[in-house]
C-alpha cells in the first residue's frame, strides 16, 4: 500500500469517530421530544375544550 492509500484509510477512520454520538445527546433528544409532544397535546386538549365550550354555549341560547 503506497503512502496515498494509507492517507485514505486514516482519514476515512477519522470521519467515523467524529460522527459518534454522546450519551448525553442521545438522552436528551427523546427528552426533548417527549417534552414537545406533551406541550402539543396540552394545546390540543386545550383548544377542543375551548371548542366544546363554545359548542355548548351556542347550543343553550
């Protein structure tokens, strides 16, 4: 193997070890997530509440 292919090779090694990814960062992105999907659905529930109120209110005049 010449100098050139070698080159390749460690650089190509190089660029895997810095694609790894920290415990940290893989516990926090789910955290996250989860934290936005319960941020949504409390909108949601929020705003069919709203709608049903408003429903019921209409529906007794």
């Amino acid at each position: 193997m010449g100098v050139q292919g070698r080159k390749v090779v460690r650089m190509a090694r190089s660029q895997r070890r810095g694609t790894c990814v920290s415990a940290r960062a893989l516990y926090a992105r789910p955290m996250a997530l989860r934290q936005l999907y319960t941020d949504a659905g409390s909108v949601i529930r929020k705003s069919q509440q709203e709608a049903a109120a408003a429903a019921h209110q209409k529906n007794s005049r």
